[in-house]
C-alpha cells in the first residue's frame, strides 16, 4: 500500500500541476507515520501479559477486535488522505488548465490585436501606392491628351498652310504673267487708298499710263504741302511671277529701266516693290 501511495505520489509530481499538489502529498506522507506510530503503541499497551487464562483470552480477543478496529481506521485514514491528495491534485490541475486558458485568451488578443494592426497599416499603405498609381495614370494620361491635342492642332495648321500654299500656287499658275503683276498692282493701291484720308490727303498715286518715250513705270506718287508745293515725288514699278515659271527674274534686272523712267517722268525716288528673288522659306 505505501508502494502504490508513493507511485501515485511520483505520477502527480511528473505532471508538473504545482506546488500545492505537492505540499498535499508532503502533509499526508507526514501525518501517516504519525498515526501509525501511535497505533502501534496503543497495541504494544494492549499487550501486556495476563496471570489468568480466561483473562488472557479475553485480552487476546479485546486485542484483536481493537486491532481489526485501528486496521479500519489506518485504511480509513489512508483512503481519506488520498482523497484528499487527489482533489487537491485536481484542484491543482483546474487551477493550472484555468491559467493556461487564460493565458491562451491572451495569446489569441494579442495575436488578434496584432493581426488588425497589420492589416490595417498594409491597408494603408495600399491605399497610399493604389492612390499615387492612379495620380500617376491620371498624369500620363493628361500628357498623352495634351501631347496629342497640341500635335493635331499643329497638324492642322500645317495643313491649312500647306492647302493654302497650293491654292495659290494653282491660282497664280491658272494667271499669265500680265495678270499675276496687275494682282500685285491692285494690292499695292488698295493698300495705298486705305490709309490716303488720314495719312496723304493732298497726295497723288495714280498709273502711270504715258508711254511716248517707249517704256513706262506702274505708279506715280506726289505729295504736297499746304501750299501746294511739290515735297516727295515716286515713282513706284511691282514685279511678280508665278511660282513655276520656267525662267526666273531677278530684281536687279529691272532697276537700270526704273531709274530711266523715274528721271523721264521726273520723279526724285523709284522704289520696286518686287515678289522676286524670294529664299526658299517664301520671304
């Protein structure tokens, strides 16, 4: 029996529930030697030799109903303690498992706690990269509308400027030569009577239609003062060609028969308005 309370003993100490299970167990080991020392005792005193046979018998028979009664109580006792041992063992091991669940609670909390905190600061921070990605989209996509708006405005105007270069290049070659400097002509006096109320009221600008010396000049302008005094007189010759004219004039081929004709119609400037000699960006 002390065997199997010391193997029982050594299992719920291998357990690890706790100091108390093993305090229980110390206090019971303790007082179960105790007790029984002093069983023993009390049948050692029942024991003492009788002088007569009848008394003997009834000494032996007392003894024996007294040590079949302290037997029940040492069983008693024993079975007591490890009643005792063993729901203070189980109140032990439901005191720990209580810790532990508690502890586990904790665990799972912190684990939780954690696992949000995580989730919410990598929702952040895919909010903060999903927000510059759409800016960033949204920025190459201005760049490319803009690019394209400015291109096609830019087309377009090339292209307007390259109809309306061909458009005259067709009109002036659908015009013979006389007609593309008469074009010339009319656009100098129109230019000219425009502005004559306001800055040449007292001025002439007219053809010159005199060819009696064999050649003559396009415009004559004179200008006087209040008096009528002559103050600047010009004489004014327009040169133009088409474009695909087969031989080309130079403006130097025309200024020896303007001097002439000036000094003729006795004018003291020539000027040449003149579309020849253009560079090949048209001015």
């Amino acid at each position: 029996m002390s065997a199997t309370r010391s193997s029982n003993a050594e299992e719920y100490r291998a357990t690890g529930y706790g100091l108390r299970a093993t305090a229980d167990c110390q206090l019971v080991d303790q007082s179960l030697p105790e007790q029984l020392t002093r069983l023993a005792g009390q049948l050692g005193h029942r024991r003492q030799p009788v002088d007569h046979p009848t008394e003997g018998r009834l000494s032996t028979r007392c003894c024996r109903s007294r040590t079949a009664a302290l037997g029940m109580r040492i069983t008693a006792t024993w079975w007591l303690a490890e009643a005792k041992l063993v729901s203070g063992l189980q109140s032990a091991a439901a005191t720990k498992d209580a810790e532990i669940q508690g502890l586990k609670a904790k665990l799972g909390a912190i684990e939780v706690a954690q696992k949000l905190a995580v989730t919410v600061a990598v929702s952040a921070v895919e909010r903060e990269r999903d927000e510059m990605k759409s800016g960033l989209e949204r920025a190459v996509l201005e760049k490319q509308v803009a690019e394209k708006s400015l291109k096609d405005r830019y087309e377009t105007q090339i292209k307007d400027r390259d109809d309306t270069i061909e458009r005259l290049r067709e009109m002036k070659t659908r015009l013979s030569t006389k007609m593309i400097g008469e074009t010339l002509e009319q656009h100098c006096e129109t230019e000219f009577n425009r502005i004559r109320a306001t800055a040449f009221p007292r001025a002439y600008f007219e053809k010159d239609n005199d060819a009696r010396t064999g050649s003559k000049g396009d415009y004559i302008f004179r200008d006087s003062d209040e008096s009528d005094t002559e103050i600047v007189s010009i004489m004014f010759e327009m040169k133009n060609e088409s474009d695909r004219t087969a031989t080309k004039s130079k403006n130097e081929d025309f200024l020896k028969e303007l001097d002439k004709d000036r000094t003729e119609k006795g004018c003291e400037y020539a000027v040449l308005v003149s579309l020849l000699d253009l560079d090949p960006r048209g001015r």
